[in-house]
C-alpha cells in the first residue's frame, strides 16, 4: 500500500514539473534558446523562454552602447576618428571609419545600430568615457573601462540585474552577459529616446556630408531583415526596428520591436541556429498581437451598484448610484477578460444621510485567477440630503402620530370637562 501511496506521488509530481506556467508556451513551436515578449508601455511580460537564463549578447549589447552613448551626448556633436578604429578585431564587423575624418554623434550611432560598426563602439564609448572622466586625457583602454561602467550603471538603472557588460560592441568575453529579460528592458529604455527610435527603424542611411573633406559620405544599410521589404521570408510589416547580433558562443541574437493597433512589443530571441531568429520573432510577435489586447476594466463614472440610504430627505431620492472613481485598463490575454472577477468592500454595512456627492464609500477590487487586477475607489454619484425635524413633523409617516396625539388631547380635554362637571355638581348638593 505504501509502495502504491509513493509511486502515485511520485506521478503527480513529475505532472506537476511538466506542465509550463503559460499555456500559451506549448503553442509556439520556436527554435532560440532564450526568448522573451514584453509590452513596451506596461513592461508586462507576455510570454518567455528561458527568458531568465544567463546568455551571451553579442552585438545586441549595441542598444545600451547607443543609450549610454545619446544619454551623455547631444546628436550634432562632432567626434575626432582616433586610432581606437584600429583595435577592433578583423573578423568583427565595421562602418569604415578612418582615423583622422570626423563625424557627428548621430552618425555614428546609426553606423553602429545599422551595420553593427565595432569601429563605430569603439569611437563612440572613447569619446563618452573620456568626456564623463575626471580625466580627458586618460588612454584608450581606460576610456573602455570607464564606458563599461556607465552601461552597467544604466542597465541596472533599467531593471536589469542579471547583466555584466565589460566592453560596447559585444564581442564575446565570458564577463560579458545578460539574460533575455535583461535585454528587453534595456531595449524598452532606449526607444524613449527619440533619435535612437528614429534611427533603428531606417532601412538606410547615409553618414556624412558632401563638401567637407573630413567626412566621408557612407551609405550604410541595416541589418536587421525584419525591415526588408525585399525578402520575403523575413520581412515583418509590423516591425518598427531593433539590432542583430551574432558570435559562436552567442549564436544568432535578435532585438526587435514591433506595432499594431495601437500595441507596441518588444522581443529578444538569443542563441538562434541559423536564420532562425527571423521567424522565431515574427512568430512570438503574431501570438501577442493575436492574443493579446487592452480591455478597459472600468470606466470612470461608470455604475457599479446603488445603495438606498437612511434617513434621507423625503422629496429627496432614496437611493444613491455608487460609481468608479477612475478607469483602469490593462493588458490582457483575450481568454483572460471573461474571467475578471469583482468584488465589493463597503465602508459602512448602511448608508445614512446627509451624502455628498463624490463621497468615497468603498472599493471595488478586480481579480483574475486570485490575484488582485485593480484596486478602484467607489464614490456616490450625487449628494442626498438629510431629513430635518420639520421634515420630520410634516411627513406622511408622522400623520398617524399626530391623529393619535389629537385624539388624545381630545379625549383627555373630555375627561378633564366631565370631572370638572362632576365636582361642582357634588359642591351644590353639600350646600
């Protein structure tokens, strides 16, 4: 019996450790190793795959680079190409900075977003690391070092805790890492700022400026396919940008964001085989823009229940339209909103006379699941005066009191007339 008892046991735990927390999950049939799906406005995590686990970024690392980068920096300034061009590896990818040209900020962040320019990390994190250092004359690798600081300083400053970065361009170091979840916030981040939103969703782009013999005119071309109207088997109609990545320890790496009807997302797949990533993300990017939606919970003023209250004013209303105070809408799965649950906390068990209006009288909560949706303060709609004592003395409810104090006093006044009779007929008869 016991051996029987254990094994049962023993099945319903292996169940238990099997079944994914998200029923959405088994749906998607994807091939990253680390994936996460997050709306951009809320920060709601809509679906994830080891979106917690320690990864390898790679070129993605870009998106903090670029951040840090415009945080410390205005767009028109124009940067001094160092020899810090010639330190990037061979087999890394570059814009074809040359040192001694010159270019603005902005140039070079959309030559490190697009074509991912090691060169363009290089320059970038030398002038920001120098320009932010007590001291401006500190030599390359110094100017890296303090860089780094500032993107783990902003990383955390995002959200993201689980994140080393020791360099800009994320070329591979075992130092160097992230998680999905990570990345995913640092990317919500970056595309609060405006220039780095514009930039990430061009196709193309064309740095520097004809005339000026320091600046070499450059078109450049984005890498990430999800923009490419030509290719078919990639291209994503609702993509609004993001950055590629790529290293042998890190694989295929992908950020993107993407918008429809009026719900923005952003997704990171990152250890890819190869090409995968493209319909990895276009896949997790259908399953939250068909299964999820912002439903509006409550509206403001809207009717939530009526209460009859005590002691009002009899040409008043006895009773009284219990409203929301504020709306509340939220991001839901669409199987989720039928299964909103609400519930009522009254302050008082009787509403009693005087109200004022927007009188807060309770709370109505909204629960999904047992977890608590929204917490909304219940307000009376209108006011509802208290009865008064004239109102009191001249109420229909205070006839029958009357008619039995007059029939009283009648009936006392006889009483007292007859006895009065009585006693001065007995005074004649004793005379």
């Amino acid at each position: 019996m016991k051996q029987k008892l254990c094994l049962i046991l023993s099945m319903i735990i292996m169940i238990l450790h099997t079944v994914p927390i998200f029923a959405e999950q088994s749906m998607l049939s994807l091939e990253s190793e680390a994936v996460i799906l997050l709306e951009e406005s809320t920060g709601k995590v809509l679906y994830e795959k080891n979106g917690y686990q320690k990864m390898y970024p790679a070129s993605t690392t870009k998106v903090l680079t670029a951040l840090v980068a415009l945080e410390n920096g205005t767009p028109e300034e124009l940067i001094q190409i160092g020899r810090e061009v010639l330190e990037v590896p061979l087999d890394a990818s570059k814009a074809g900075h040359r040192p001694g040209e010159e270019n603005t900020l902005g140039d070079l962040i959309a030559a490190l977003m697009l074509p991912s320019g090691n060169d363009s990390a290089f320059v970038i994190a030398s002038y920001i690391g120098k320009k932010t250092s007590s001291d401006q004359n500190i030599d390359f690798q110094t100017a890296m070092n303090q860089f780094a600081e500032l993107m783990n300083a902003r990383a955390k400053k995002a959200g993201a805790e689980n994140t080393n970065f020791v360099n800009p361009h994320g070329y591979h170091d075992e130092r160097h890492y992230t998680t999905a979840y990570d990345l995913a916030l640092i990317t919500r981040e970056a595309l609060k700022n405006p220039f780095l939103k514009e930039i990430v969703k061009k196709s193309t782009y064309t740095i520097g400026k004809e005339g000026n013999e320091k600046q070499r005119v450059l078109s450049i071309r984005n890498r990430n396919l999800l923009l490419d109207s030509k290719n078919a088997n990639t291209f994503y109609p609702y993509a609004t940008g993001g950055k590629t990545g790529y290293t042998g320890a890190a694989g295929e790496c992908l950020v993107a964001s993407a918008s429809k009807d009026g719900m923005n997302l952003v997704a990171v797949v990152l250890n890819s085989p190869k090409d995968a990533r493209w319909s990895d993300m276009k896949i997790v990017f259908d399953d939250g823009f068909e299964n999820f939606l912002f439903h509006q919970v409550v509206d403001k003023g809207e009717m939530i229940d009526t209460r009859t209250v005590e002691k009002h004013a009899p040409k008043g209303p006895a009773e009284v339209e219990i409203i929301a105070a504020e709306e509340f809408t939220d991001l839901l799965h669409k199987k989720d909103i039928s299964r909103i649950q609400k519930s009522i906390a009254w302050n008082e068990p009787q509403l009693i006379a005087p109200i004022e209006e927007g009188q807060q009288v309770g709370q109505v909560t909204y629960t999904l699941d047992q977890h608590t949706v929204a917490q909304i303060d219940l307000i009376t709609k209108h006011g509802i005066e208290k009865r008064t004592l004239r109102d009191i003395i001249f109420s229909v409810q205070a006839v029958p009191y009357w008619l039995g104090t007059l029939g009283g006093g009648s009936l006392l006044v006889g009483i007292g007339s007859m006895l009065s009779k009585r006693k001065k007929h007995s005074g004649f008869r004793m005379r």
